[in-house]
C-alpha cells in the first residue's frame, strides 16, 4: 500500500485539476482521420421530434467544383456502422475498384436507450405494434424530405444513385422502405434483418415505381441468428413468387 501511496495521491491531484475551469474543448475535424475526411452537422428533425448527428464521407478526390456528381450511401446505425464501412468504401475502391461514393452515416450520439431511438424509428407496423412504437414512417419521411434534400444541396450527390444500407433492425427498416417508397432509393443493401415483429406490413404489395433499375440485395450471414434467417428467407420467399 506504501508503494500505491503517491500514485493515488497524484491521481488525486490529477482528478481535482480535471473540474477546474478551462477554456473551450478543442474539436477536431475527422480531416484528420484521412479515410473518414469530409463533414459534420446536426439536423432537428421535425418529422422524428429528435435531433440527428449526421457524418458525411467525401469521395477521394471531392471537388466541389466540378460537374460530376456522386453516389450516395446512406447508412442507418451510423453511430456504429459510419467509421466501419465508410473508411472500408475507400479501401475496397483502392484494392478491388469499387465505384467512389459519399457516405452519410445517420447518427444518435449515444447507444443508451434514451438517446438512440433505433428501436422506434427502425420499428415497422405490424401485429403487436402500437402506432407508438411503429416509427419507420416518420423516419422515412425525414429522409425524403429532410435529409435527402440537405445533403443534395451541401454536396454534388446524384439523386439518381441513393443507396439505403442497414443492419439487423436497420434491415429491416429498408425493407419496409423498399415496399412503400421503392424510387426513393436506387440501391438497397439489408443486412441479417431481423424483421419481427412488424413483418406484415414488409410483406403488403409495394408502392408503384416508375423505375426498372432498382436493386436490393438481402444479406443473411450463416452465423446469424437461426429465427433470423428464417425471417429473411421467408421474405425472400413471399416476394420471390411476386411481380412487385
């Protein structure tokens, strides 16, 4: 205890220096995090009632001048999902030649509970499902009608090219997009969804669409969950048989 002694003495120093008053926190740009460079701001969303944390990649080589535009990839679970595939995006274009793209990661700040509203805002219609509890509506629309338009408005993002990536609920949310607002999003990606409750309404006849180049690629690892896998095949199966 003799040798502990002035250690603990010292981060009993260190702790009363720690709530003494400082000047304002410096923030650092993810510029410096070269594989994630580009942007940052916050939407109040009046369609949710909640605010977004929203982190954008920027294609290597951005100009903001130029005449091109880019797809777009627009990821639910961006608290998680946003430093993880928008920094692999850029190494699968280096080594494997996959088309650049901006990468928008839809982010809560947090996983507590009280702040990461997944669960609502992921959560489709279905038996069980109070209206309460059912927000894929309201979060669709503020992707439509509010972040889609920002961003197309802040960078040279192709509305032609949106793609809609999610994972486990996520998943399931662009599912139930797929089936109710099919042009909204060009590309689709649902990966492991977990689908229950709320599956009867992935499974209604889809919106129309006045497009025939979508495309939606659902992902069911072989170490997910069993009842999760049945799900996806079954909603691969009931739509497998379909025409729309």
């Amino acid at each position: 205890m003799r040798r502990l002694a002035p250690a603990i003495v010292a981060l009993a120093l260190l702790t009363g220096c720690a709530v003494a008053p400082a000047g304002p926190a410096e923030v650092v740009p993810l510029n410096h995090l070269p594989a994630l460079t580009g942007d940052y701001f916050r939407v109040e969303s009046r369609e949710v009632g909640r605010a977004f944390h929203i982190y954008v990649r920027l294609p290597d080589g951005y100009d903001p001048a130029a005449a091109n535009a880019w797809p777009t990839v627009y990821l639910t679970d961006g608290d998680s999902l946003f430093p993880i595939l928008a920094a692999n995006h850029l190494f699968l274009t280096y080594d494997d030649g996959l088309p650049e793209a901006i990468v928008v990661g839809v982010a809560y700040g947090g996983f507590d509970p009280a702040t990461n509203r997944r669960s609502i805002d992921f959560q489709t219609p279905g038996a069980g499902v109070s209206a309460g509890q059912a927000g894929a509506g309201a979060f669709q629309r503020f992707l439509k009608t509010e972040l889609i338009p920002d961003i197309e408005r802040r960078y040279r993002s192709d509305p032609s090219r949106r793609v809609l990536f999610g994972q486990s609920r996520g998943g399931a949310f662009v599912l139930y997009s797929a089936v109710t607002d099919p042009d909204l999003f060009w590309g689709r990606i649902a990966s492991n969804p977990s689908i229950t409750p709320g599956i009867e309404s992935l499974l209604e006849s889809a919106a129309p669409s006045a497009r025939s180049d979508l495309g939606l690629v659902v992902v069911s690892g072989t170490r997910d969950r069993a009842d999760l896998q049945a799900e996806a095949a079954r909603w691969l199966s009931a739509w497998g048989a379909r025409t729309q």
